[in-house]
C-alpha cells in the first residue's frame, strides 16, 4: 500500500515538475517502450535464441517424463482391475514417486528458466538505460519515461534505442 501511494505520489510530482517547466519553456519529452525493447532488439532476441539452446535438453527430458507417467498412469488404470491388490500399490507407489520427482524436475526448470531470464533481461536494461542517456544527452531531451500507461506515438523514441542497441551489437 505504501509503494503504491509513493509510486502514486512520485508520479503526481513529476507530472507537477513537467507542467511547471513546461509552462516556462518547451520540454522536449520522450517515452521508452521496455516491453518492445525486450521482444525486439537484437541483444533480447540474442539473449532468447541463448536461453532457448541452453533449457532446451531439460525440457525434452522434462517432456519424456510427462510422457512417461502418463503411460504409467493409463497402464494403471487399464489394469488395475486384473492386478493383485500389492501390486496395484506397488505400481501406484511407484507412480507416485515418479509424479514427485516430475514435479520437483519442473519447479527446478522453472526457477533456473526464470533466473537466467532475469539476469539477461538485467543486462538487457543495462544497455538500454546506457542508450537511452546518451540519446537524451545528444539530442538534449529534457525527460525520457518507461512504462507508462499511454503516451503519445510522437513521443516514443523506442526505435531509436533499439537501433542504437543494434549499432552497439556490431
């Protein structure tokens, strides 16, 4: 609650700051699409494709193991009727066993997936942060936004951070 008065509050403060400047003098503003930098430049897509390779023979194995308990599931079912009663919960032991070791595979896949992304989301801003200064540096903006709710098309400089991203990349 209190992030979001701060946040709130920090908004309505600038927003102040902005029109009182800009009742002075023109300000030149721009506004940064972060979601469109990480789908669409060239250091993100790099950095998808890295991932990808990286996760991809666990996922395979995490898929074959689905697979597995499913047939293991299905067998259990189709003959449950015709096994002797220690058998059906030997086979069902064992199918539990397996569903925890599934599960336990699958959060571990999850949290290195979603540790790796974060920290090549992390260098990705980096790099868009560093752009988006020296932009605004040379063609002297006076205030560059990220996220916001709505801004208007000719405020967006997005491309001109991912081609600038792009030229560093070469």
């Amino acid at each position: 609650m209190k992030t979001k008065f701060a946040t709130l509050l920090a908004a309505l403060l600038m927003a102040l700051s902005v029109s009182c400047v800009a009742a002075q003098e023109s300000v030149k503003i721009g506004y940064v699409n972060t979601q469109r930098i990480f789908r669409d430049a060239p250091a993100a897509v790099k950095a998808a494709k890295k991932i990808e390779s990286e996760f991809s023979k666990r996922d395979q194995e995490l898929q074959g193991l689905a697979k597995q308990l499913q047939g293991m599931q299905d067998a259990l079912e189709k003959n449950a009727v015709t096994m002797s009663e220690s058998e059906r919960r030997s086979r069902e032991k064992e199918l539990n066993e397996l569903s925890r070791e599934f599960q336990r595979k699958q959060r571990e896949f999850r949290e290195d997936l979603n540790l790796r992304q974060n920290e090549e989301n992390a260098a990705i801003i980096e790099k868009a942060n560093k752009a988006i200064q020296q932009l605004a540096e040379s063609e002297k903006y006076d205030l560059i936004v990220q996220d916001v709710v709505w801004a208007s098309p000719k405020l967006d400089i997005t491309e001109k951070i991912i081609k600038a991203l792009a030229a560093e990349g070469k």
